[in-house]
C-alpha cells in the first residue's frame, strides 16, 4: 500500500474554506468517506443540492488542494446532498449512510407522486430508460450502447449515460476518449461519437482509479451526470446502470425520472432469479419494465453460421410470457458483437446490415413504440415532460 493516508487527505481538506468563507469543510463536518488507496483518493463532500452549481468552485478547490499532496495520483471529489436537506439524496430524513435508509420498503410501495417526488426532471430530455441487468457480464452494457445506437439510426436524438459506475464501458465501446469540457466551468457537454451523445464517469477518472463508491457519493456522481451535463434536446436517453439490484441501482432507480427499464438476460439465468429480481426491483418503484432482451441467446458457428442452442434459448421468451413482461428480442452469442463494440464501433454503426443490427433497430423501435403509445407491462409509461 502507497500513497497518503485517509487522515493526511482530511488534514490537508482543513485548508478548504467553508461554503460562506466561514471555518473550513473538515471542521464544518461536510468531508464524508474518504478513502485513500494507493494515491488514488477519494471523498464526498455534503451539501445542500440547492447550492450544487454555487458550490462546484469548492468542490473543485477541494480536488485541487488534495491533488497537491505527495503521493496523490488521483482525486475525485463529488458532491452529495446533505442529510436530511430537501431534495437531498435520501430523500427521507434518516441519515443515507444507514443502510435502510436508500430503499425503505415502505418507500417502494408508497404512491406514485410521492415517490417520484424526489426527481427533478432533466430538461429537454424526452423519455429516459435505464438498460439493466441482475447480474454483471450479461451484455448490458454491450446491449444499452447498441439500443442506443440503433434509436439513432431509427432517427431519434439520442444519449447515453454511462452509470455504471463501478466500472464503465461506455467510453470503450463508444470509442470516446479525451475528457468532456465546460466551457461555461459549470455544465458539461457530453462527448460525442457514432452521432450520440455519451457521458460517464469513465472519462473523469483514470481507468485504473478504484471506484469504490458509498452509497451516497454514487448518488450525488449520477445526478451529476445526469443534471450538470448539457444533454440539449434528446428524444431518448438511454441509462447504463450498473449490474445487480442492490442498494445503489435501487437508489438510482428511484431518482432518476425513469419512463422504463429494459432488462438484458442471458437464457441461463432468466429462469433463475436474477432478471426477476430486477423485475421485482423496478416494481417496487413503480417504474414500468419494457421488456426482456435475451442476450448471448444461441451461438451463431463463426466458421460455418451453424446456430447451436448452447444455453437453454427459449427460456427468456417463455419466462418473460410468464412475469406478463414483452420479450422484446434476442441476440446472439457472436464474436462479431464482442468485437465491434470492444473495439468503439459497436455492430449497430460498424455493419448495419447485419441481422443483429437489425434486431437492435427492431427492439430499439418497439421500446419506442411503448414509451410513445404507454403501454409497457399493461400499464401506462408516465412521460417525462419537457420543461
Ligand atoms: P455487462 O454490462 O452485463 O457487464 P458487457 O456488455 O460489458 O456486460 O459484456 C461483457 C462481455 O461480453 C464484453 O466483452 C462484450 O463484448 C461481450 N458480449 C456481450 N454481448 C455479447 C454477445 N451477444 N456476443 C458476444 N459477446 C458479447
């Protein structure tokens, strides 16, 4: 282990002013989960959301002072919503950092008003829809930047927000690299590649820094990226959660104005638990799930386009018919798939001829078709309104 520890980063944060110029950030108590490995250093500092865009200066000054200390490789301040604030993270008055406190599952069933309450709307974006999965490795990611590129190619304006924040692919499979710029220093343009607009954590921190998020840093870096970036007129946006269902997509999903979720299976674990767990999840917060994709569905031979039904395929199909959820569409296992998108040019850009990219196209316009027409699972999609 190298680097500076956790106790000498708060000494030198006792050399940032206080939101007011009054005292300093430590002793004013707003420093909260520093964590220090290997000179890649890492904090929240907690505010009043109100004050986010005052208080980016601070955030920054923050990073700046960090990044001046011996051994510091890298530093990634965040700004979290203060306990108990209106509008905060937690949108209750229990402290965040108490487990219970991100999900209550009274929270979950509470109605609709309520519990979208906490979501500020991100202007100008039409319909957001989270990509997610119960489990990582699935090709969530590789599915989300695929839909997003085939709801282009449908002639849509469309973005991607990379939040899986424990470990973004976006900028890899986008083939974007290089850090977004704020020619105003507050508001980020997101990159742009393949004609859509992309933005992720992934290009603020180097690759090699450990993202290890508490619970509200991971909050207050989404709604950074999804509030402090100027996404401009979009049609859709298109969320790449992270894998799983736990505590932080559970956050998420309750507050990002979602208008659905698309959930991506392979056939071998939709008959188990994983995708129903997501199901489940995104129920609990009263977000409509589009549909299933099956994903790595059968294995198309590269040497004699054989189609072997390695995993039990069908089973997407059958378990989505049985939840009473759209099976939206099924893609292969495919070298060709892995390949153009972990080379930047994900197959829906690099052979749009294909009969992937053509199922792409397909699911991305049914998903359109559902978030248009409102009928995702029997029930209504809620618009997200354009301010
Ligand atoms: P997740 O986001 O679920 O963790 P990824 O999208 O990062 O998964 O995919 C994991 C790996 O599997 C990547 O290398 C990706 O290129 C590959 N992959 C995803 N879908 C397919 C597919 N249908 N055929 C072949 N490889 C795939």
């Amino acid at each position: 282990m190298t680097g500076p520890s956790e106790a000498t980063i708060i000494e030198a944060l006792r050399g940032v002013k206080g939101p007011d110029g009054r005292g300093d950030i430590v002793a004013l108590g707003m420093v909260n989960g520093v964590m220090a490995k290997d000179g890649n250093i890492g904090f929240a500092i907690e505010i009043d959301p109100r004050r986010a865009t005052e208080l980016e200066p601070l955030r920054a000054e923050a990073e700046r002072i960090v990044q001046a200390v011996p051994g510091v490789l890298s530093v990634t301040a965040v700004l979290t919503a203060h306990h108990g604030a209106p509008g905060a993270a937690a949108p209750r008055s229990a402290p965040p950092d108490h487990d219970h406190a991100h999900h209550g599952h009274s929270h979950g069933a509470e109605p609709r008003p309520q519990a979208r309450a906490g979501k500020a709307l991100v202007p100008g974006v039409r319909h957001i829809v989270a990509v997610a999965s119960g489990k990582g490795g699935v090709g969530k990611s590789t599915t989300a930047v695929n839909l997003a590129l085939a709801a282009h190619a449908n002639g849509l304006r469309v973005g991607l927000l990379d939040a899986d924040i424990y470990g973004p692919s976006q900028p890899r499979m986008m083939g974007i690299s290089g850090k977004p710029s704020s020619p105003d220093g507050k508001r980020l343009l997101p990159m742009e590649n393949h004609g859509v607009r992309c933005m992720s954590i992934g290009f603020m921190v180097a690759e090699d820094t450990p993202i290890i998020w508490r619970g509200p840093m991971v909050m207050s870096a989404l709604n950074q990226l999804l509030r402090d970036v100027e996404w401009g007129e979009l049609d859709l946006l298109v969320c790449d959660l992270p894998p799983g269902t736990g505590d932080a997509q559970l956050t998420m999903a309750q507050q990002v104005p979602l208008a659905g979720a698309v959930i991506v299976s392979t056939p071998q674990d939709i008959a188990l638990t994983d995708a129903r767990k997501g199901l489940n999840m995104f129920r609990k917060v009263e977000v409509p799930v589009l549909g299933i994709v099956e994903n790595m569905s059968y294995f198309l031979c590269p040497h004699c386009g054989e189609r072997s039904e390695i995993f039990s395929h069908g089973g997407a199909k059958r378990e989505a018919e049985r939840l009473g959820v759209e099976f939206l569409g099924a893609l292969p296992l495919d070298m060709a798939i892995r390949e153009t998108s972990d080379s930047g040019r994900p197959i829906v850009v690099a052979d749009p001829a294909s009969p992937h990219s053509e199922t792409y196209r397909a699911i991305a316009k049914r998903i359109w078709q559902i978030l248009e027409g409102g009928t995702a699972a029997g029930r209504e999609a809620p618009r997200i309104l354009l301010q």
